[in-house]
C-alpha cells in the first residue's frame, strides 16, 4: 500500500508541476527532497561573425536537500578552441521561502546563487556564469501555476571576474549586469490525467535579457521549446535560442539546445 501511495504521489507532482520544468531558466519549485537527478545540457551555438558552429556540454546533477534547498553541481565543456576541453564548472543553490499551494495551483518564490570557474578566453561583453565566465550571480524568482499553465520571472546580478589564471577581465568591459526572465509553460498531453507512466508534453515560450551595469549595453531572446516528460523520471527538452535584439558584442547568441534528464526519487530521504 505504501508503493502505490507514493506512486501515487508522484504521479501527481507530474501533473501539477511539469509545465513548470522550463528548459533554460529555474522556476521557484524545488525538486523532492531526498531526490538525485542527473542532466545533460547540449547546444549547438552558430558563430556570428565566422563560419561553423561551436559544440556546448554541461553534465550536471542535482540533489533536492529538503524541500525548500535544491544544490546543483555542473562542469562546462566545450569544442570551442577546436578541441573538445572541459573549461570549468559551478556550484548552485536555490532556496524556496514562500509556497502557496491550493488546489490545481500554486505561488512561489525562492532566492538562488551561483559561483562559476572558467578558464577559457573571455570573448565577448555578455556576461555569463553558465559557461564562459568565473564570477558569481544571486537573484530571485516567482511561479505561479494555474492548472495546465506557468508562468515564471526571475531578476538577478551578476558579477564576472578574471578567468583565471591566464585571461583578465578586460577594464574596457562592464564587469557586471542586471538579468531579468519571463518564461510561459503549459501542458498540452494528457488532456486527462490516467496514470504516472503517460507521457507528459509541454510547450514552453522563455525570454532572457541582459544589461550590463556599467555602459547599459542589453540584449533580449527568446527561446522557444518542447519537452517530454517519460514516466514520471526522464525529461527531453529541445529548444532554439534566438535572438530578438542586442547592442553588445556577442559571438555566438544564436543556437540549438537539447537536454536530457533522470531523476531518481528517495536517495537520500
């Protein structure tokens, strides 16, 4: 009795929160506690100012600490200098400190932080812990979900820093920015809830922008996605990132993102 209980359980935290799973930025929800998952992120950026394309990986896992802690850990690698080399990684938190659950529906909010390692070359003015800067970002999120819906916005700081020990931050450059997100989810499959082993579809509409503190230089994409959600565990997101504007150099803003995640429930509980 207690196995169906708790598959019960989570059958239903698929169904009330999958569409808020977004693809390119966290929602204030936090995975179970007690909960491992294991995530793949891949992109394939297309060069702006030169032929060909660079090959982005981020192998992460993240561990849901009680039900208000989240900590993940992530390594970046990438093909960009020609051979595939890991480049750095980060360490992230993110704290839940407002939950108002109800029926189909919910609010929250949570703080979060990062601090990034990066040893690559520091090649354009975006500012961007999650793979090609060292520094740190803190910030705050809110979601809200209505039934099939979610709706997610974050603002947050960021500072980069030299990319040690080879490449400074160059004095000319703004050396922090202001992020701000809004992302749109919603379930479109099952249209009625039978069982924990359907596969959930949902479509996603996110949009990520910059400006950095210094000069007020800004970008703005926007990132349309799909993402599959297999027995209750496995998750797929394919989405392009494009961009909708910019006034600051960026070589590669354009690209194809593909993720791939498992989460196995109780390890720690």
């Amino acid at each position: 009795m207690k196995q169906i209980l708790v598959l019960i359980l989570i059958a239903y935290s698929s169904v009330v929160t999958a569409q808020e799973l977004f693809v390119v930025t966290e929602p204030a929800s936090n995975m179970p506690t007690g909960s491992i998952g294991v995530r793949l992120g891949q992109s394939l950026m297309k060069e702006k100012f030169k032929s060909g394309y660079n090959y982005h990986m981020m192998p992460e896992i993240m561990w849901g600490a009680n039900k208000k802690l989240m900590l993940h850990a992530a390594v970046f690698i990438s093909n960009r200098n020609k051979n595939l080399a890991t480049e750095g990684g980060s360490l992230y938190a993110k704290y839940r400190f407002l939950s108002k659950d109800d029926i189909h529906q919910h609010f929250r909010m949570a703080a979060y932080g990062r601090v990034s390692v990066n040893k690559s070359d520091i090649h354009q003015e975006e500012i961007n812990t999650m793979g090609h800067n060292s520094g740190f970002e803190t910030g705050i999120v809110a979601t809200q979900l209505l039934n099939k819906v979610a709706i997610s916005a974050s603002s947050s700081f960021e500072k980069a820093m030299n990319n040690s020990p080879t490449y400074k931050f160059p004095t000319t450059q703004s050396n922090s920015a202001t992020n701000y997100t809004l992302s749109f989810g919603r379930l479109m499959y099952p249209n009625k809830y039978k069982s924990f082993k359907q596969t959930n579809i949902n479509l996603m509409a996110e949009f990520m922008g910059q400006t950095l503190n210094q000069n007020g230089k800004s970008f703005l994409d926007v990132v349309p996605s799909i993402q599959f959600i297999i027995n209750s565990q496995a998750r797929m997101d394919v989405a392009y990132v494009r961009e909708i504007y910019s006034n600051m150099l960026r070589t590669a803003p354009n690209a194809l993102y593909l993720k791939l995640e498992y989460s196995f429930f109780n390890v720690t509980k």
